[in-house]
C-alpha cells in the first residue's frame, strides 16, 4: 500500500495543469490504475488470510496427531512412578511386610508460623502460644525419651528444626491437640518396619541418608534402591510367626536365667533356608538415629565361641563314617580322668567305669568322645569339620559374620581330641546350625540363606556324611532327648531330637568358671527331619525358674521344647505321638541316667 | 455468474475451515477435559493404594508378633494345640461320632461345678461320681479380665473342674498328656456345652422376652450329639439364665482346638 501511494499526489497535480480529451483519458488512466492498485492489495489479502488458515489448519492438524499417537504414554509413566516406592519392600516368606517406605508423620517446629518476626531475644513475640517450657513438658509427656533441654533450646531459637521424626499417628494428634500453630507435621516417606526390633539383625535398618545397615537392608541395598527392580518386594526367607515364637521363648529363657543375651536360629535342613534368626537383645530398627549400638551385635552369625558337647555328635558321627565306630556296644573307659601329654580331660562328673558310644552321647562324657576321636585320627576329624566349613565364616548373606578360631596347621593329638568335644575350636552358632542340618538331613552340607528359595531351587550342596550314617545320628540324638540331657526339649508329639552343650567362656586368666554359654541343638521330627532349631543362651545364672542350674538343660533345652510345638504346626509339622524314629536297635544299649 | 460462484467457492472453503477449527477446538477442549479427567482418577488411584497401604502398615503394627503375644498373655491365654488334638485321617474324624457299643466301657467323665457358690451345686453333687463328691472345698474365685474388668467365669470354672478334686486329673491318662492339653479340653469341653445349651434350645419369646426354654430332648440325643445332651441336662441353672454373651467367646476361644478334639463327655451322668 505505501508503495503505490506516493504517485498519486503527482497525478492530481498533472490534471490541474491539462484541459478537453486529454483531461478524459488522463481520467482513464487514473481509474485503471487505481483499479489495478485495489486488485492487487485485494489479492494480497486473500493471501494473507489464506496463510494464517493453511497454518492454522496445519497447526490443528498437527495437534491432532500428537494427542492422536503421542499424548497417553506419558500419563501412564507418571502413575507408575508415583506409585514406585523410592525404596524396594522386604516381605517374609509369606508376603507380610518387613520393611516398607512409608509416608511418617515429622514434628517440625516453624518459628515464622506467625509471619516474620524478631527472635526471643530481641524481645519480639514468640511462636508459640505457651512458653517454650510449657511446651517441652507436654511434649516430654508424649516422648518421654526425648532431652528436655535440647527441646527447651530449640523452640526458643528462631531456627525452624526438626522435634522428632517418624512420629506415630496418635502422637501426632496429642500434639496436635496442644493448639500449638509453630508445631507442624509434614509426612515424610521413611523406611518403617511393622514388626518393630522382630528379626532385626536380619534384616537391619536404613540410616537417614537412605543407606542400609546390618542386615538384608545393606545386602539388598542396590537391589531395593533400583529403580527397575524396587517395585517389586523382595522375599526373605524369614517366617514372622516362627521369629515372633523363637524372639518370645529365647526372651524368656533370658529373663528365667538371668542370662546376658541369647540367639537362636531355626533353619531348613533340605534347602538352608533360615526361617528364624534372633539376637537377643535386639534394637529397635524404626530409630534409625539410634540403632546403631553395641545391640547390632549378631550372636547368631557374628558371634564365635567354643560351643563345647554340642559338637560331640559331629565327631561321633565321622567316627561312623569313617568306620571306626562300627559297634555300637564297645565300650571305652570312663572312670578316671584321660591325661593325653600332661593334659587331663575329664567329664562333669563319674559316669560308671565305661561307657559306650550312645552312652557317651547320652551322658555327654568327654572322656569318651575324646577317646573315639582319638581312634578315628586328628585328619579325619580335621577333614569333617572342613567339609562342614568351620573353618571359613558363617555361610549366609549378612554382612556380620565372625571368623572363627581354627586350629592352624596339622592338628596335635590333644587338639584333636579337645575339638571332639567342642573346646579348642570357635565357631557361630549359625556353623552348628548348618553342621546339624547335614549331620540329619541324609548327610549334604548346604549353605543357610534368608532369602526364599523356590521348591526344587535349593543348592546342591556337598556330601559330607553318608545317608546311613545320618540315619544313626537321627536315632542316637532322639535317644539323648528321650532319655539324656534333653529331656526337657522332648515336646510331645514332635519327635525331637538334640544335643545339649555347657561351655565356659574364655576370659584373661583361662576359662571363667561363671560364664557359660548354653546352647542346644536340635532337629525335629527326626523321622524326617525338616528342621534345625538351636538356642544358645548366654551367660545364664541358676535362678528359682530354672532350679539352681545354669546348664543348657535347664534353660536352653527347655526353651526349645516349648517352641517346637508353637512352630511345628506353622511349618506344616503335624504333631504325632504314635509315630517316632525307630530307636530299638540303640536304646538298650544305654541305661538311664543323666550327665550333663 | 463466475464471481458469484467464485464466491461461493470462497465462502466454501471458508465454511470448511470454520467446521474444521470448531471441530479441533471441541476436539481439544474434549480431550482436555478428558485427560484431566484421567488425571484425577490417577491422583485418586494413588492416593487410595498410600492410604490402603498406610492402612495395612498401621494394622500389621498394631497386630505385630510382639503385640498379639502380649494380648495373649493378658487376656486370651491360647496355647499351641497338642499332639492329641490332631486328627490324622478321616476314618479317625469319622470314629468321634460312633455311637458306644453295648458292652463298650462307660466313658470317662469329668466332674463339674455348679454355679452356686458354695461348691458343688446339688445337681452335680447328688450325681457325680466318687471324684466329684469327695470335693467339699470353696469354690474358685472368678478371674477378672486386667482389661475388660470383667469376670472370666465360664473360662476359671471350667479350668477348675480340671484341677478340682484333691488335685487328681479326672480325664483319662491316654488322652491328656500336658497340662496345657488338659486346659484346652476343658475349654473344648465347655464349648460343647455352650454349643449343646445353645443347640437344644429354641427361642420361643418375643422380641422383648429374653428367656429361652429348652425344646424337646430328641430321643437319639446320646447318639446323634450326647454332649450336648448331657450337658443340657445336667446343668438347670445355666438354661434358665442362658449368657450368650458368656457363651460366645468360648466358642471362639476353643475354635482352633476343635478342629482335631476327641469330644469329651462333661456331665457325670450315664449315658442313656
């Protein structure tokens, strides 16, 4: 348009100076042009608008293929990533939950709930309705644990700072109820665990930077934070009805026996599956902040001492595997004590001037087993204990696991001799629980686990007795509880089968004639052994409840024989007292009696 | 003629981009609100699964291991059953409901207590055997629930009947095998007696009348279900004041036993 405008001023001025004709065809020709300039700002318009609707239309239809293909993927991830954990979830064997992240309540104190303001000092008013002290006590009412001078110091700063972390719900309301508005609770995903200290060393806890500690929190803590793999729980191997029933017997052999602590294990003789861990006493793993603690301390894997008798059945058995013990009914001397190169061993007290194998077992006399030991040779012995790998750590994925002390090179006579019976070697109690599961279940060593195996995925294993060999331990370590020292671990119905071990734990000046560990071992039902269940007790006293003695068949033993009929059913072992391993070949062989 | 159908072609075109951009904008504007509305029910559905999942948290902690073994302790007392409350196949099932033979040895039977609350009740005393009669003591004091406050009666009588004569246990020696199987029968032994008050009675009274009479004894009742029988019979004062609330949660409490339970008679009368 400015283009064709400047020219006309210059044609209006040419028609005033022009007259007649020429005036008409001067006319003409401003007409045409001004029709040619109209035509052509016209088709330039048409142009115009005819792009904005090919763009618009282009546009639209653009859109339209975008919501068409592209536009639903993304609100589909979306969902799925809020729905993903940030955390992966620890379940038991049966699915219920161990550890899962979840939405906590916080106890957060906001000094500017009221707006910008001056802080105490300078005189201005405080956030809180109350005087911070008034507050302190109500909120000491709530947590009774927390420091009444750290919460005092804090609500008077102008600081905003956390009070607490994961608070409970009903906490959270009597807070609320105070009518404090500086007291604020924003929800907090945190790693929570149901069961609260239940199987803590098994599966440990997360610190508040999202780290996993101790247990299957540390072991799976790549697994658990992948984002590929966190969606789906992971199974453990661990039974929560079984746990709860071994954490409240072994706690109450504690308390009966005043004793420092206790572990038990109850494990799986067919796949190493650990269905039960305890370490007693526990921590609590919902206190991130103050789990870590010389409680972390895991008695069951981490923890190595010489168990003492309960190894004894270990080396009978490898004396009848080797073929050294073939008769049953010889008999070897137990009156006096045995001095093997200036050392003397000798039993708690005089069983009769002989006695044979199952009487040995029965009586738990070291003097007899040591002799068996002799017999069978530091080598063979020394190979058994290999194969059941007591000479490496524990088998198992927890991060705690103790080496344990081996007796280095070829083995002395008076080692070999003093290992029979469970001295001079240190092992966890989780090695025994591995030892027994091979020493009942046909005769294969295998690894424990916690995590769930699958029917027909259990490890192969490693031969390290021979089937009938088993089948005779079966039958001697059910004689010992029908008749021996684990009479109290004889639960009706269950066909138990055990071994009961005293040892004196070593201090500064030689063995403390008061510290004990107490430990049985057993399996159940020993016509077909499904599982090892041990208990170890640490430092127990004679106390009324367990009539004076420390022994492990007054506290341990008995322990045992009420969690057998509590977890026997769970794990599908139906009690039955007509049925029972065949023992009339061995038991008229032993004459009753007791020994330690 | 040609420019109007110029024109008309123009305002054609036209037209067709106006139904083309009404059609995109109602288009837009309905996938829009369609997402938003697809939106919301994702907030929804992840705002149901945290809260069906905090739920379930908040559950699993309040009926944790450590916790429902404390609720034990106080107030329910259950113990793992007993080797004798098995059953192991169905012919076994099938013997607990065959009726005695005619030369078969007479059941063993357990002393009861009346509810009076001198001792035995004359019902009991004039008709139970040797064991029952010789006991002349006080009667058991009713425990009390720690929480509730209120009285466990049913559950202390029928643990006493056990313990009661002179400390001599009345069932017989092939069944009872531990202490603890011996409280679970008496618990057995009540519900069956719940269970037969309850079964041989009939509601006959209005929606206002609480009393219940008893309904007629059917004639096979020693065969067809004799511990109910009997215990209706042998306990007057219980059907003319029936406590269902009583009688609930011992049915309950023995449930897990029942399953494997050899019934045990719980009168001291004769079979008819």
């Amino acid at each position: 348009m400015n283009a064709i405008a400047p020219p006309l001023p210059a044609a209006f001025a040419g028609r005033a100076s022009f007259s007649g004709t020429g005036r008409a065809q001067g006319e003409r020709g401003q007409v045409a042009q001004l029709r040619a300039r109209s035509l052509l700002t016209a088709k330039t318009r048409v142009l115009v608008v005819a792009a904005l609707f090919g763009l618009g239309t282009a546009t639209a239809l653009a859109r339209i293929a975008q919501i068409g293909l592209f536009d639903r993927a993304p609100g589909m991830r979306s969902m799925t990533d809020r729905l993903l954990p940030p955390r992966g979830e620890l379940t038991d064997r049966s699915g219920a939950p161990l550890a899962r992240e979840l939405p906590a309540y916080a106890l957060w104190f906001n000094p500017k709930a009221f707006g910008e303001g001056k802080n105490a000092s300078q005189g201005a008013i405080s956030p809180l309705v109350r005087t911070p002290e008034e507050v302190a006590r109500a909120l000491m009412g709530v947590f009774p644990d927390a420091d009444y001078a750290d919460l005092v110091q804090r609500l008077k700063s102008d600081r905003p700072s956390y009070l607490r972390r994961r608070v409970l719900p009903e906490d959270a309301n009597k807070i609320y109820a105070l009518g404090e508005p500086a007291l604020e609770f924003p929800r907090e995903t945190e790693r929570f665990y149901p069961q609260g200290s239940l199987a803590a060393h098994a599966v440990g806890y997360v610190d508040e930077n999202g780290q996993g500690h101790v247990g299957m929190e540390e072991v799976l803590n790549a697994r658990l934070i992948d984002p590929a793999q966190r969606g789906q729980p992971v199974a453990l191997a661990l039974d929560m009805r079984v746990q709860g029933a071994l954490e409240d017997e072994l706690g109450r052999a504690m308390g009966e026996s005043n004793a420092k602590g206790a572990a038990g294990i109850v494990l799986d003789v067919e796949t190493g599956e650990v269905v039960a861990l305890a370490s007693l006493p526990a921590f609590n793993p919902n206190r991130g902040d103050l789990a870590y603690n010389a409680l972390v301390f895991n008695r069951v894997s981490n923890q190595v001492y010489e168990l003492g008798s309960v190894v004894k059945p270990i080396t009978i058995a490898s004396a009848i595997d080797a073929g050294v013990v073939t008769d049953l009914s010889v008999r070897y001397p137990s009156g006096k004590p045995l001095s093997i190169d200036g050392r003397l061993i000798h039993d708690s007290h005089s069983f009769g001037a002989s006695l044979n194998v199952p009487e040995a077992l029965v009586h738990s006399s070291n003097i007899v087993t040591a002799q068996v030991a002799d017999k069978l040779g530091a080598p063979a012995l020394r190979q058994t204990m290999l194969n059941l790998g007591m000479s490496e750590r524990p088998y198992i994925e927890l991060p705690a696991r103790g080496f344990p002390i081996w007796p280095k090179g070829n083995w002395s006579r008076i080692t070999n001799m003093t290992v029979s019976y469970g001295h001079g070697m240190a092992i966890s109690p989780l090695h025994l629980a591995c030892a027994y599961a091979a020493m009942v279940n046909g005769g294969i060593w295998r690894p424990a686990t916690l995590m769930k195996v699958e029917p027909g995925h259990a490890v192969q294993g490693r031969r390290v007795f021979k089937a009938a060999t088993s089948a005779r331990m079966r039958q001697l370590l059910r004689m010992i509880v029908e008749v021996g020292t684990g009479k109290k671990a004889n639960a009706v119905g269950f066909r138990v089968g055990g071994k009961t071990g005293s040892a004196e734990k070593p201090g500064k000046h030689g063995y403390q004639k008061s510290a004990l560990i107490a430990t049985f071992a057993a399996a159940f039902p020993m016509d077909h052994p499904r599982y090892v269940v041990l208990a170890s007790i640490d430092e127990p006293q004679g106390t009324q409840a367990t009539s004076g003695q420390r022994t492990a068949a007054w506290n341990a033993a008995p322990a045992v024989g009420r969690l057998i009929p509590r977890i026997g059913p769970l794990l599908g072992v139906v009690p039955d007292a007509k049925r029972d391993v065949d023992i009339s070949d061995v038991a008229p062989l032993v004459a009753s009696g007791d020994g330690e | 003629m040609s420019l109007s159908a110029r024109r008309l072609r123009s305002i054609g075109w036209l037209a067709l981009l106006a139904v083309c951009a009404t059609l995109v904008l109602v288009l837009t504007l309905r996938v829009n609100a369609l997402r938003s509305q697809v939106r919301r029910e994702e907030n929804r559905i992840v705002a149901l699964r945290e809260e069906t999942m905090y739920l379930q948290t908040e559950f699993e902690t309040r009926a944790s291991q450590q916790q429902l073994k404390a609720w034990n302790d106080v107030d329910f007392g259950y113990v793992a059953p007993g080797a004798g409350q098995y059953l192991e196949n169905e012919r076994q099932l099938a013997m607990l409901g065959k009726p005695a033979g005619p030369d078969a040895p007479a059941p063993v039977r357990l002393a009861e207590l009346g509810d009076s609350a001198n001792g035995l009740s004359g019902d009991a005393a004039s008709t139970s055997g040797t064991a029952a009669a010789a006991y002349s003591g006080p009667s058991f004091p009713a425990m009390v629930s720690p929480l509730t406050g209120k009285p466990s009666g049913r559950a202390v009588r029928s643990d006493a009947v056990m313990r009661a004569p002179t400390g001599e246990r009345l069932l017989a020696t092939d069944d009872v095998d531990a202490s603890g199987q011996a409280g679970s029968r008496a618990d057995h032994a009540a519900a069956t007696a719940a269970l037969g008050e309850r079964l041989g009675h009939v509601d006959l009274g209005g929606p206002g009348k609480a009393v219940r009479k008893p309904a007629h004894k059917p004639p096979a009742k020693s065969k067809a279900n004799p511990d109910a029988a009997k215990t209706s019979k042998v306990k007057p004062q219980k059907l003319k004041a029936p406590k269902p609330k009583a009688a609930k949660p011992k049915l309950a409490k023995a449930k897990p036993a029942s399953a494997g339970h050899k019934p045990k008679t719980h009168s001291t009368e004769k079979p008819a």
